[in-house]
C-alpha cells in the first residue's frame, strides 16, 4: 500500500511540475500552426514559376527557416513575408490575415492579381506593405485605415481605382503612400492633413481631378509630392511653402491643367531640389524669389505659358544641372549636365 501510494505521489508531483510547461507549449503551438496554415494557404493559391515555394515551403520544416519569413525572435511568430520579384502568378488567401504578429508585407513586382481580401485588416501590428507591380484590381481597399500601426503603403502599378476620400484618414502614422500608375479618381482629399508623419506622397499617372488642397502644404514633414500625369486644375496656394512644408525636396506637378503665376511663396522651399511644373498652363514670369532656391538641381517649366527674361540670380544656384525651358516665352536657356 506505501509502495503504490508512493508511487502516486511521485507521479502527481510530476505531472504538476510540468504542466505549466504543457499549457505554454499547447499556446504556442496553437500561434505557430495558425501562422503555418496561412504560409500553406499562401503556397495553395500561388504558382511560382521558379518552383521555390513547392520545395522549400515545407510543413516538415519551422516556417522560421523557410525562404521570404522572417520570424521574430521572442515569439518565433512570422513577422515579415519579402516575395519580391518572383514571378508569383495567383491570389492573396483571406487566411494571410490571421499573421497577427505580421509587421511587413513585402510581395512587389509578381503577377498576383484579383482584390486585396479585406482580411488582411486584422493585421494591426503591420507597418510595411507592398503590393506593386502587380495585377491587383477593383476599389482602393477601405480597410487600408485601419492598419493604425501603417508606415509604409505601395500600391503603384495595379488596377486600382476609385477615390482616395475615406481611405487613409484613419492611418495617422503613414510616412509613405505610393499609389502611382492606377485609375483612381476624384479630388486630392483634404483628410491628408491628419497624416502629420507623411514625408513622400506618390500619385502620378492616375485620374485625379480639382485643385491641390492647400492642407497638403500645411505638412512639415512632406519632403516629396508627385502628382504628375492628372486632370488637376486651378493655381498653386499663394504661401504654397511659407509656412510649414520647409522640408520640401521634390514638387512634381507636371502633365496637368494647373494655371496662374508661380505665386513668390516658392521662395520659400529653401530645400527644393527638384521642380517639375511642365505641361501645364502657368503664365506670366518667375517671381524674384524663385531664384533664392540655392539647393536646385532640376527645374523643368517647359510647355508652360511662361514669359520673361532668366534673371542674373540664376548663377545664385550652383546647383543646378538642368534647366528645360522648351516651348514658353521665356529667354532661351537650357543647362543639361
């Protein structure tokens, strides 16, 4: 009878000994195995035509050590999938939105194609996501503000389209949005001014209409717009950089119908680098502030209704390597280096 008691005393002793141990490891397996169901997921939906996926994806391996994941080190949870360049010809699985420790999303220049799954919405702690140079298309996706924690959005080269209105407004730590090559339409929205943290904004060749908001200009940290190749029209904010925008590096509003003087507010982008207003329809001459833009390298004005003889003070940017004054009635100047 002490022998058995004994017996099961030892092992009661054994089994509460390990059996926090157990607990964690059922939790963690059960992170581990959501996160491996949405990579085979992934696998299921995609052709690769380099036959990487196929062979190295496999469930006999930690999706730690497989090709394009990165896991994180304290919960060895997949925290990046970088599939760049890969030919992927397929669809993103609603089931990639279970990733909930997922920080990037890195898929650009494949052939995916269809939408987005509004899935991926779950993916909160995403700070970095690329999609471009692929085939997606249908609406810019909605729930793209609610990815709070977002930094970093490239859409470009997709099939986008619609309005930008509502979309972003939410996602207040964007500090990049590239959405070139699309289809989307409407107004610049105004809501672009609660994106306190943006630094470069990306929309050329899309379908934009209306002015630029003056909100844009309103931004500190904004050190690149580009909204080339639109339908925008009306003139340039009058203090278009006395105020606020003083890291303004490049301005590229070129291929649209944007008119009036080059308000004397330039001046005033003392880091311009970069400025692209051909194109369009500016008239009358460059304000006298314009040539205090020492850090100047491109100036393109050409096509414009531009008029008037180039001051003196252009020698005041020894900067400059080119100079495109072709089709205005401005002096005949033209620097390429």
């Amino acid at each position: 009878m002490d022998k058995a008691y004994s017996l099961w005393l030892a092992a009661l002793v054994v089994l509460l000994h390990f059996a926090p141990t157990s607990v964690c490891v059922q939790v963690v397996s059960a992170g581990n195995t959501r996160d491996l169901d949405a990579l085979l997921a992934l696998k299921a939906t995609v052709f690769d035509p380099e036959r990487i996926l196929p062979t190295n994806w496999s469930s006999s391996a930690s999706v730690c050590s497989w090709i394009g994941i990165t896991c994180n080190t304290r919960h060895q949870r997949v925290a990046a999938i970088d599939l760049p360049n890969m030919g992927l010809i397929g669809t993103i699985p609603p089931q990639l939105g279970n990733l909930s420790f997922l920080v990037r999303l890195n898929l650009p220049n494949n052939s995916l194609h269809g939408r987005p799954p509004p899935d991926l919405s779950n993916l909160r702690r995403l700070r970095y996501i690329s999609l471009a140079g692929n085939s997606f298309s249908g609406r810019l996706p909605s729930w793209l503000g609610a990815l709070s924690e977002l930094q970093y959005l490239s859409l470009g080269y997709n099939k986008f389209y619609g309005s930008l209105s509502g979309v972003l407004f939410n996602a207040t730590k964007l500090q990049t949005i590239l959405l070139p090559n699309n289809s989307i339409t409407g107004h610049i929205p105004d809501e672009f001014s609660s994106l306190e943290n943006l630094i470069g904004l990306n929309l050329d060749f899309n379908q934009l209409t209306g002015s630029l908001p003056k909100s844009l200009f309103n931004l500190s940290s904004l050190q690149k717009l580009g909204v080339s190749s639109n339908s925008l029209s009306g003139s340039l904010p009058r203090d278009i950089c006395k105020k606020h925008v003083s890291q303004l590096q490049g301005l590229y509003l070129s291929y649209n119908q944007l008119q009036g003087e080059i308000p004397s507010g330039i001046g005033g982008c003392s880091r311009l680098q970069n400025l692209s207003l051909s194109y369009n329809k500016f008239n009358g001459s460059l304000p006298k502030e314009f040539w205090n833009l020492t850090a100047l390298e491109r100036i393109r004005l050409g096509n414009t209704y531009l008029e008037g003889p180039i001051a003196d003070d252009i020698h005041n940017l020894q900067n400059l390597r080119i100079l495109h004054l072709a089709n205005t009635d401005m002096t005949e100047y033209e620097i390429e280096a």
